[in-house]
C-alpha cells in the first residue's frame, strides 16, 4: 500500500482513519481519485460511504453514486440480529476487505458487481460461525468469510489446531479472491492451456482430491513444488494459495516502496551485494527477479520481527516451480489492465 498523508496538516495516516490523529481534520479515502480528502475543505461533491455506521467504513463516495463505496457495496449479507462483538468483527473484517479491494484496484485488476453481473458478479458473504457452520469459500463470484476469523483468539486457536504458518482475514480474503479471479483471467479469459501447463489439470475430481488431502495430508517433498501444504490438493487451490502470495507480495514491495525502504544486507553477507530497492509499481519484469528481491526483502522482515519476539512475518519458501506459476499470474495480471 502507498502512504498517505493528511491533506490539512501532512502529518502521516493511516488509510483506515476517519479522522486526522494530528489535527483532527476529518478525512476519508476517494478511491477513484487515489487520494484522502479533508472532508471540511475539499468535500464538495463527497460524501461518508453509508458503511461509515457498522463497517467502521471511511471512504468516501461522490454524492450522485453512494450510498455505498466500491468495497462496501460488494457486501450482500451480514448477520441478523447482531450483537456488539458481531460489529467489532464485521468492522475488522470490512477493513481487511477495503485493504484488498484497494490492492486490486491499484493493480488495474477488473471488480465486476453482482449488478452488473448477477450470474459471476462478485459478492461476499459475510457470516458468523456463531448462528451455525459457516465454511469460508468461493461459488461462482460470491466469496463467504467467517466473520470469527477476525476474532485473534479463535483464529490463532484453529491455525494452531491446523499447524498452519500463516493465518490472517486478508490472506483469507485474498485466497477467495483468487478463484474469483481464476475465472474471470483464466477460463473467461481464455488461458487454460498456460494454466493447465504451469498449475496441472483442473478437470480433476475436486471431491477425490478433497477427501485424500483430508485423509493422508501433502505428500512428502511437498516443499519443492508448492507454496504451502493446501496448495498441493487440488490445481485450483494451488493456482488460489499462489495468488494470494502474488498479491502479498505485492503489497508489501509497495508498502516498502512507498517508505523508502531497501536492503542492502546483512553486514559480511557472502556474495554479491547489491542493494534491493522495491518499487510500488511492476511493469513487465521477469517474476524471477522479483521473486529474488522478495526474498531478500522477506528474510529483513522476519528478522525484524523476530527482534520484536513476533513470529515470522512471511513464513514461507518459494521453491521455482511456484516462481514459475507467479510469473504466469503475474503476466495475466498485467494483460488484465484497462
Ligand atoms: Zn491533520
Ligand atoms: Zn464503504
Ligand atoms: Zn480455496
């Protein structure tokens, strides 16, 4: 993600504030234009998204296209009868979503609406494991989330259970976001010869690859060829897992960007030692290139996380298969912009 700055006092923000912490201006994100407006000072023709109440929403809509933001009206369902900790969640899960919905956006990636589009429109569900059995997922445009998943202590207790290195309600949102994707650049888009090549053959039996990856987990060296142990069950959550890397790689080579942040280490490295320099946009480079200077970039975080006793922040290997199959989607990704 850029970084912002509020327009009446330059002080830093971050893109979730409705207010400046600074000099109290009153703010919020115009996705169309890029930028925080001062509401005050600048809000002719805007208004607060109708999400501002229960989604803790701060983008701003123009007054003839509200009352909903472009993330807010891709919400179709939220629970019933909500209690207060229902909000909380729905407001940390809106917020994971907003950070996803901008990356696409910025990526020039196409976010078609079930209004547009009511067969394969996009939508998401959003729903509480508490009134029942919720199964996060994806069907045909309409993404379902968990709006527990926001709690940290149910979440960090079900990637225990599951030994998984990572989980968070982004990397959930963006995992969903790729089968949405999967159709619209790959079937609808006409490359499932490319994809077939690089991520294997789809056609098979998604039930069977389900109830062995349940019954005998990865298989052993799974570490050589996949992103992570899930990837390994079925093409379409491989191709689903490594999109998801793409785009948290992505964000986080902007995010460094955008703070002026390189790598030039560590002291007494063996070896060539430039510097990585991320930059906030990626043209038509080699995603191997990309891929080397993610590594360098990722191995800085983990250590800095580890000075802070947190775990690592990209817990993961990209072995060159895997580099191969974000060089394909990366090249998609680039052939999708308007
Ligand atoms: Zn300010
Ligand atoms: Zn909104
Ligand atoms: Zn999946």
């Amino acid at each position: 993600m850029r970084a912002y700055r509020c327009p009446r006092c330059a002080a830093l923000l971050d893109l979730a504030r409705s207010r400046c912490p600074r000099c109290g201006a009153p703010v919020g994100f115009a996705l169309p234009l890029g930028t925080v407006l001062d509401l005050e000072t600048m809000g002719a023709g805007w208004m607060r998204c109708i999400g501002s109440g229960d989604a803790g929403c701060n983008w701003l809509v123009r007054s003839d296209d509200g009352p909903r933001c472009e993330s807010c009206r891709l919400t179709r369902t939220v629970p019933s009868g909500r209690k207060p900790s229902d909000d909380a969640h729905l407001a940390r899960t809106e917020g994971a979503k907003r950070r996803v919905i901008y990356q696409l956006h910025d990526l020039g990636l196409p976010v078609v609406d079930r209004v547009r589009d009511p067969e394969r429109g996009l939508a998401f569900d959003l729903l509480s494991s508490r009134d029942g059995p919720v199964t996060i997922g994806h069907a045909d445009g309409v993404i379902t989330i968990d709006l527990a998943e926001s709690d940290d202590a149910h979440r960090v207790m079900l990637q225990a259970q599951l030994d998984e290195p990572y989980r968070t309600v982004v990397g959930h949102i963006r995992h969903e976001i790729g089968h949405y994707y999967w159709m619209v650049l790959v079937d609808a888009g006409g490359h499932l010869d490319a994809f077939r090549a690089r991520f294997g053959d789809e056609r098979a039996s998604y039930q069977d690859a389900l109830q062995r990856h349940y019954r005998e987990g990865a298989p052993a060296g799974w570490q050589a060829s996949y992103v992570s142990a899930y990837a390994t069950m079925h093409p379409w959550e491989d191709w689903a897992e490594t999109f998801a890397h793409y785009l948290h790689i992505r964000d986080t080579l902007q995010t460094a960007a955008a703070w002026g942040i390189s790598v030039a280490g560590p002291v007494g490295a063996v070896g060539p030692s430039t510097s990585v320099v991320p930059m906030d946009t990626l043209t038509d480079e080699d995603f191997g290139a990309v891929a080397e200077g993610w590594r360098r970039v990722s191995d800085a975080l983990n250590a800095l996380n580890r000075s802070m006793g947190h775990a690592e922040a990209y817990p993961f290997e990209l072995p060159p298969p895997v580099i191969e199959r974000l060089d394909l989607i990366h090249r998609l990704v680039l052939g999708a912009r308007p």
